[in-house]
C-alpha cells in the first residue's frame, strides 16, 4: 500500500482536485475544451450529411456552439479565471467514432442516420456534464455561472430532442436497405 500524500505535495495536487471547487473549475475546462472542438467537427458533419434538415441543424448547433464557449468564457471570467481548456479524451473519442462511421458509411441515409446517432452521444455527454457542472455551481453557491450552466445545458436538450425528431421521421426508414418503414412507431 502506497504511503498516503501530504497536504503540499505538490505532484498529488496538481494530478488530484482537492475540493469540489477545483474539481468543479477541472469540469469547466474539460467542457471548454469539448465545445472547442464540436466547433471544429461540425463542419465536417454538415459536409458529409446529405439530408436538409439535419444539415440545417447541424449548422444551427455550431452556430449556437460558438455562443456556448463565449458563454464557458463568461463563467470563467465571473469566477476570475482565464478561460482554460483540459483535453477531454471522451469527447476526443466520441468525435473519434463519428469520423469513422462517416468514413465507413455510404453517402445517403444511412451516412445520416451515423451521423445522428454520433451528435447524440455527443449530446448526451454534454447533457450529463453541463447537468453536473450545474448542480456543483448550486452547491458553491455561484450563482452567474449556474444561469450559464442551465441556458446550455436547455440548449443541449432541445438539440438532442430536434436529433431524434429527425431520425424518427422518415431518415432511418430510408436508412433500411431502402425500404421505407411504418411511421406510427413511438420514439424511445
């Protein structure tokens, strides 16, 4: 067993956040860092998506992307800090896997409904970050920066309800060899 570490060692504390406000600051960089890079990769998803309204939203996500860094910079620069980016190895890996199933995947739907599937993950990683960044900004009782937190983390939401709209619709059906499926089904 490995001797524990002593207050001031100065490797344990710049590898371990020492409170939930240094562990909450770590969050906010590594979400900085993800929405950095979505605005790198959506412009290669609108390239490759062939459907309209997913194109559309897509473009509309980058543009609303863009607003959600400033707005990561706005909560940095409201807890006095430089705005910091912290890779995030999660996202780098969801980008990761969207590239390859655009790369594997025919142009057409069935590129678009990979496509979809990839945002949502992104999607959903952002929605359970922003969900917690929010709930540790409550509990360090910053105030600002949770107002932030909850615009994006309601933003991220609705663009994860507007992606599932798109695939339910008609996009998967015709991602079926073709053959165009029954439309009553419920989404999940």
């Amino acid at each position: 067993m490995e001797p524990k570490k002593k207050k001031g060692d100065s490797k344990q504390e710049s590898q371990v956040a020492s409170s939930l406000k240094a562990y909450f600051i770590d969050g906010l960089k590594d979400i900085y860092y993800a929405e950095n890079a979505l605005v790198k990769t959506l412009p290669k998803m609108f390239d490759q998506a062939t459907d309209q309204k997913l194109k559309t939203a897509i473009k509309d996500h980058l543009a609303q992307t863009k607003e959600q860094v400033v707005r990561l910079e706005k909560a940095f620069e409201l807890m006095g800090l430089k705005a910091e980016a912290k890779q995030c190895h999660a996202i780098d890996g969801i980008i990761k896997e969207g590239a390859e199933i655009m790369e594997e995947t025919a142009e057409g739907p069935v590129r678009d409904a990979g496509i979809i599937a990839s945002a949502q993950k992104v999607e959903h990683y952002e929605i359970a970050t922003y969900g917690t960044l929010a709930a540790f900004a409550k509990t360090l009782n910053e105030r600002a920066v949770l107002d932030l937190l909850l615009k994006t983390l309601g933003e991220e939401k609705k663009s994860d309800m507007l992606l599932s709209y798109i695939a339910d619709t008609n996009l998967n059906s015709q991602a079926v060899d073709g053959k165009l499926q029954s439309k009553d089904l419920n989404a999940v």
